[in-house]
C-alpha cells in the first residue's frame, strides 16, 4: 500500500512539473530556449527571461542598423498599385480608382526614388515603409515578447513595438517577427504614431532571405478600410508595393554565341554553320534580329524584363499549340518572354512575343492566355513592321527612367483589327476552340472594370487591351456568357498576385506553388483587385568554401553585394 502512495505521489509530482514547464514555456514573458550561444548572436540559456529578453531586444537594434547602412547601397525598382475603394450597390467594398507608380529607389541620402513615369511622385509617401525606423533606438521604444512563431519554415519571436511618451510623432507603432538565429526583422505590420490618425498609413512589410544572411524588403500592403472613422479627408485605399532588381552584378544577357575553336595561337576559325556570307533576305532578317535583341536586352537589364525560364516555357507551349495546330511556318522562331510590371499590356518585339506579370496574374484560364498570344502570334505571322531602328545600338543609350519615353512597341489601328482577324481564324483552328466563351467572359470582366481601373490597363510599351470604347479581340464577347459577380462558380478574372511569383534579386520569374480554394462566397473572387500578400519564408544557407568559386584578380562574382561594415 505505502509502495503504491508513493507511485502516485512521484506521479502527480512529475505532472505538476510537466504542466509548470509547458507554463514557463508558453509565457509571453519567457524566451525560446533555442538562443543560447552568445558568440553567434544568440542568448545563453542560463540569463534571467527579463535580462535575456532585453539582449534579444539589443541585437534586434543592431541588426535593424546593419539592414539600414545595407540598404544605402540598394538600388531596387519600386512598383506600387493603388486601388481607392467605394461601396457598391451589393454594399460591397470595390475599387473606385487607381493609381500606378515605377520608379528605381535611391536611399543613399534619405528616402528617394526615380520615377519612370511623368505622373509619378506619390510613391514617396510609401516609400518610407521599407524601414521601421531610421533612428531605431532602443530608448525609443517599449518592447513585448508575444510569442513564437512560423512564418514559412523561418521560426520567428512575435514581438509588439510602442513608442515611449514623450518621443515625438513619427515612431512606429505595432508588431514586428524576428527570425531567432541573427535576429533579423522579416516582416513588420503597424503604423506610425502621429495627433492625427489620417497622417500615416498602415502598413503590413515583408523582407525575403534573398542572400545567406540578407533580408532585404520584397513586398508592402497598405490598406486603409475603416468606414466608421471614415471622414473626407481619410483614405480609403488598398495597396501593393513590391520592390525587386536588387542584384547589381546579374550578368548581362548573352544567349546566342557562335562556336569559336583555338587551335593554336596562329590559327582560329569560325565553325558556326553561318560561315559565309548573307544574301539580302538573310541579311535583312539579321539587321531586324539585331534591333529584337538591342532591345530585349535593354530592358532585361534595366530590370523591367524577366531573364528567360519556366513561365516563358509555360508561354512557348502555348504558341506551339498554335503554330502547329494551324500550320504556320515561321523563320526564326517565336520566343515568348515576361514583363515584370503590374499594368495588363502584351505585345511583340520582332519575333518576341512579351506578356506582363499582371496579365498572367488575372487571366483565369490557357484559353484566354491562348487568346492574348494568339493576337501577338498574329502580327508575327502577318508580317507586321517592326521598327529596326534599335539595330543602331547609341539609340539605347538613355537613363532608365526614360525606358517608357524611348521605347515604343505600339501598333497602329489597322495592324491591330488585322491581328484580331487573324487571331480569331488561329483561335477557331486551335485546341482551345471548345473554350472561347472563357476568353470572352475574361474580355466581359475586363471592360466591365475599364472605367474604375485606368492604371492597371494603361500599357507603357505596346497596346491598349481596353482603349476607350474599344476592346481587344472583342468578337469573342459575342459567344461570352453574361457576366455574373454574385455567382461563385463564374470565375472571369483573378486578383492580382495569384498566378506568378517574382525574384526580387534575380527577377526571374516562376509560377506560384499554391493549392486551389474553395471559394466560399461570391465577395472572395476579387477580379483584378489588390490583395495582401503572405509570401512562404525560406532560409539561404550559406556555400560552403570549397563549393565557392573564385573570380579573377579585380572581378566580384555575381550575385554578390556591397556590404556595409557592421562594426
């Protein structure tokens, strides 16, 4: 009997201690145990919770100075979409305007930008949501331990930020996640404190893993919704901002060499199978090839296009759908390629076909991708003109801001209705004739939101897919079903951001990993709206030093970045 007692009492005291531990554990006031080697930036676990809290506290400061000195020598593009927001008739929150901002972002003396676009400035007022705060001092603030927590496969320490009385107007007020090995911010969500509310804008920043070690900004959402403090001089907005060319080594694109072969230092010769002269139709083909190639490379290297990868395969595919099912003959071959830009534009440079970010992002279906390339296919197929005088390279030389004022793409009306044409004919030959009327509904869609969304549809290098009265391929409206927003199962348009997923150091672009949602009403299906992003965090592991190659005498490896010294 005494041997069973004291069973139970061993029990009961290791439940007690289980339950005391899991409490500790648990407690806001605690911290992870995971940080415990003081030399590599992490705690010692024998430190008191308060004391070991305020060390964490202290290397997040730090750490937040590194990121502002590194972000002095960051050059990124900057691109914000807003959408100002009204009610409709449903009672529904809908976009009432837009406004469109691209700019290259200068931090190097404050918070400055180059704006490509002649309207362009108020992109200013979001650019100061990059960083917390520019004198980010630990007396500054009051600091919260909240919790632990995954973004992704990062585990992070949840932590509220208040501003101290008496500190001025300006410091941030709301919560910020820090990954628990370096103490790097990823992703900061709050405002600014300010007397007056509507002084500044609520903000949720993400920073991806884009180099071992470095987390630089990728994507902002802004968002000001609240119609019970709505007065007329309050916003109401949603926003996206998205910042990417940050790699200022990427290698210049070089795709097409001729085989040269050194036998020895008298004798190199050319073994490419060209090796002779071009007759006047190859020659002139070659002067128009040129002036395709000055001018994917220009914008590839300015940053506004995507270097060759899997969503262009994704493209390819699709043209070859229609070139084979239609017998074309086409010479040299159609290359397909992505604009990274948010505004829904397609067109062709010579025998490239270019398709933007945002376009892929809201078409819902292939068909209508198959109806956007099947209108750029036609031009090709067609003969159209393209300008060849790109093929004097001087013409490329001007600022990067300048790229939307130098560079034109556009056609004219008659090439346009020709394309249409011809379009329709590849369509009604093609794999996807069973499933036009998706296209259409798409087209339907589009012109139905034309009026509120002039930014998102106003292209900056080539044509127009809902100018004024007039609408893109529009004969496939006439065997579109009727457009109808309270049906969940009609998808006409996606929201932007669903389909394609942007590099913010290589630019490359690739096709979003997300699994199909039941939508559960009709409100959810958000065609061509702004909508907050939660990326998947990763971590960077470091290379190895053996693995890393060595440049020659005077050269940097590309993908490396100017770092500003910690000490």
């Amino acid at each position: 009997m005494r041997s069973m007692t004291n069973s139970m009492v061993v029990l009961v005291m290791l439940l007690t201690l289980s339950f005391w531990s899991s409490a500790q554990e648990e407690s806001p006031s605690s911290i992870p145990s995971t940080v415990d080697s003081a030399d590599s930036g992490q705690l010692p676990t024998s430190v008191a919770s308060s004391e070991a809290f305020n060390q964490v506290v202290d290397r997040v400061v730090e750490r937040e100075h590194f990121f502002v000195a590194q972000m002095r020598h960051m050059h990124p593009l900057v691109e914000t979409y807003i959408q100002n927001l009204k009610n409709d008739h449903d009672h529904n929150v809908v976009p009432a305007n837009d406004e469109y901002f691209l700019g290259r972002l200068d931090t190097s003396n404050g918070t400055d930008d180059r704006s490509f676009l002649k309207q362009g400035g108020f992109g200013k007022r979001f650019l100061h949501l990059l960083m917390l705060d520019e004198d980010f001092q630990k007396n500054y603030y009051d600091f919260t331990f909240v919790r632990r927590e995954f973004l992704g496969e990062v585990r992070c320490l949840v932590i509220d930020v208040q501003p101290k009385e008496q500190v001025g107007d300006g410091r941030f007020l709301g919560r910020i996640w820090v990954e628990d090995q370096d103490y790097n911010i990823l992703r900061v969500n709050g405002t600014y404190s300010a007397h007056k509310r509507s002084s500044y804008l609520h903000f949720d920043s993400w920073r991806l893993n884009l180099r071992p070690g470095l987390w630089l900004p990728a994507y902002i959402y802004s968002e000001e919704s609240d119609r019970k403090v709505r007065t007329d001089q309050t916003p109401r907005f949603k926003a996206q901002t998205r910042l990417w060319d940050y790699d200022l080594q990427r290698i210049a694109f070089n795709q097409e060499f001729t085989q040269i072969q050194v036998d020895s230092l008298q004798t190199i010769r050319d073994q490419s199978e060209s090796a002779q002269d071009a007759s006047p139709i190859e020659a002139e083909r070659a002067w128009e090839h040129q002036a395709e190639e000055n001018a994917v490379e220009r914008l590839q290297k300015i940053g506004l296009l995507a270097p060759p990868g899997q969503v262009d395969k994704v493209l390819k595919t699709v043209v070859n759908n229609l070139i084979v099912t239609n017998n074309l003959t086409l010479v040299p071959d159609v290359r397909c390629r992505v604009l990274v830009t948010e505004p829904l534009e397609s067109f062709t440079i010579g025998r490239t076909i270019v398709v933007s970010r945002g376009l892929l992002d809201v078409l819902p279906d292939e068909a209508s991708l198959a109806m956007v390339l099947a209108h750029e296919l036609s031009h090709i197929a067609l003969g159209h003109r393209f300008d060849t005088n790109l093929a004097f390279n001087d013409r490329l030389f001007f600022p990067d801001e300048k790229t939307f004022e130098r560079l034109d793409f556009t056609r004219d009306t008659v090439d346009e209705e020709a394309a249409d044409q011809r379009a329709l004919n590849l369509l009604a030959h093609s794999p996807y004739k069973d499933k036009l009327s998706n296209a259409g509904l798409f087209l339907e869609a589009l012109q139905a939101r034309a009026p509120e969304l002039k930014h998102l549809i106003r292209p900056h290098l080539g044509n127009s897919l809902a100018g004024g009265k007039s609408i893109r391929m529009s004969a496939l409206l006439n065997s579109a079903p009727q457009l109808e927003m309270r049906r969940v199962d009609q998808i006409a348009a996606l929201p932007l951001g669903g389909r394609v997923r942007l590099d913010p150091w290589s630019n490359r672009v690739e096709l979003l990993k997300a699994k199909p949602v039941a939508l559960l009403s009709a409100r959810e299906k958000m065609p061509f709206e702004v909508t907050p992003f939660f990326p998947y965090l990763t971590r960077l592991q470091a290379v190895a030093p053996d693995k890393v190659a060595v440049a020659p005498s005077g050269q940097r490896e590309s993908g490396t970045v100017p770092v500003a010294s910690e000490e």
